[in-house]
C-alpha cells in the first residue's frame, strides 16, 4: 500500500484548510510571541494558540472574514482573556475574605516580530517527517484539516483513543521541537 506524505496533504487542502495552514506557516511565531506577552508561559500560548487555529479550521461561514490573520489575533486575545479570567477565579480568596479590585486587563496590542515563513514551513515539515507516518498523518488531519478523533479513528481504521494518542505525541514532538529554537 503506498502511504501519502501528510506533509504533500497540506498542499492539497481545500480552500479554506489551505489558507489557515498559510496563516501557521506566515504567523504562528507571532502569535506564539503575541500570547506568551499575555499570558506569561509558552506552554499555555501554545495550548491557546492550537485552539486558536482549531476554531479558525471550524468556522462556519469563513468568506464573510475581510481579514483571517486579525480575526486569529482576535480568537487568541479572547481565548486569552478567558484563561487569564480563569487563573483569577482560582487564585482568588474565599468570598468572606475582603477583596482589593483587581486591576483591568491591558489588552494593547503587542509588537510582533517577522519571520521567514518559508524557514517556518520547512521546520514543521521536517519536525513532521520524524515522527511515524501514522502520527504525522493523525496530526494533520486533526490540526490542519479539523476533523475530529472518531473521523479519523475511522479513515485510519483506529480506535478514536489511539488517534488522540498518535496527536498528542506529535504535538508534543513539534512542540519540543520550537522550544529547542528557542533556546538561547
């Protein structure tokens, strides 16, 4: 049986697949960068930022949008918003204790830095082409595509829980790999 590159798939996406993959390869380094301003940790900027591009993947009318890359800012800044309303909900002293107002959130945008998309591209297709060809697949059709886990679990002929594994492994493997980048 031959096996397709996931990889070679992200070039055949259909129309709006393949421009959310465009939106990862050309700003995914800002938006990280954008959300770890806000939120202070990579790991929940990157959580926010797989959900931010899930939610782009799972939009329902996506041509009435004049621009995707700031309606993705936006996604983010919202999702940020909500989980750093969360952290205070957790942090907070019991209701019988008195509370000091909390000051206001600052939501004034962040510079952003550019980046090589093509240096981008080429680093997700190589950290992708490590992993084996189930988990690369697995991962593009969730992350890229947005079909979910029962979805795959049968164009793979999989458990839905093995599915989810083959995603987190990859996920955690790019992931790895962007903070080996960083490292100064």
């Amino acid at each position: 049986m031959n096996q397709r590159n996931p990889i070679d798939e992200i070039a055949t996406l259909p129309g709006h697949a393949t421009r959310v993959a465009a939106l990862f390869r050309e700003h995914n380094r800002a938006l990280l960068a954008f959300l770890q301003c806000r939120l202070g940790s990579l790991a929940d900027a990157q959580e926010l930022a797989q959900e931010a591009y899930v939610r782009m993947l799972t939009l329902e009318h996506p041509e009435q949008i004049d621009s995707l890359r700031a309606f993705l800012f936006r996604i983010a800044a919202n999702l940020a918003v909500d989980r750093l309303r969360m952290r205070k909900l957790r942090e907070a002293p019991p209701m019988d204790e008195v509370m000091e107002p909390a000051p206001e959130l600052h939501l004034a945008p962040v510079p952003e830095r550019h980046v090589s998309a093509a240096e981008q591209w080429r680093e997700l297709q190589a950290a992708l082409r490590e992993l084996p060809a189930k988990t690369s697949r697995a991962f593009v059709l969730h992350a890229i595509e947005g079909r979910d886990f029962e979805t795959i679990a049968q164009s793979m002929k999989l458990s839905a829980r093995m599915v989810r594994y083959h995603v987190t492994r990859a996920l955690a493997h790019c992931r790895a790999r962007v903070e080996e980048r960083e490292m100064p």
